[in-house]
C-alpha cells in the first residue's frame, strides 16, 4: 500500500518541483490514507492539498511536490 507525502518548498530551495526533497521542504503533509496504485495516490494527494488550507495559501513563490511512498 502506498501513502502520499505532499513536499512544498520555496522556489529558491527548489527552482524545479523534483527539487524539492524532505530535507528542503518547508512543509510535509502525510495523507492519512492508503492507496494500492499510485495513480489513484496522487489523485487523491492533489484533491487532499486542494481542499486544506495549505493548498489555498499557496503563491507563486512555493513549489509542490507529491510522492506516493510505500506506508
């Protein structure tokens, strides 16, 4: 089953989205759900991200990265 971390970072720790790691992230969010394949994982981290309040405070200088992992 895999879980998804959802990594933001500043544009200036990470110009690209792969650049941003757990180690520069400025935020990690853990989806309190588990998934078995990970299209349905990243799916459902964006819907997760686009309805709290981190995702709608978002601006233009933060990148974000989803990662489906193993739980």
């Amino acid at each position: 089953m895999l879980t998804a971390l959802v990594l933001i970072c500043a544009a200036a720790a990470a110009v690209e989205p792969l650049d941003c790691t757990r180690n520069n992230a400025s935020t990690v969010m853990r989806m309190p759900a588990e998934f078995g394949n990970p299209a349905t994982c990243f799916m459902h981290a964006q819907a997760y991200l686009a309805g709290s309040q981190i995702g709608r405070d978002l601006d233009a200088n933060e990148r974000v990265r989803i990662i489906c992992v193993p739980r």
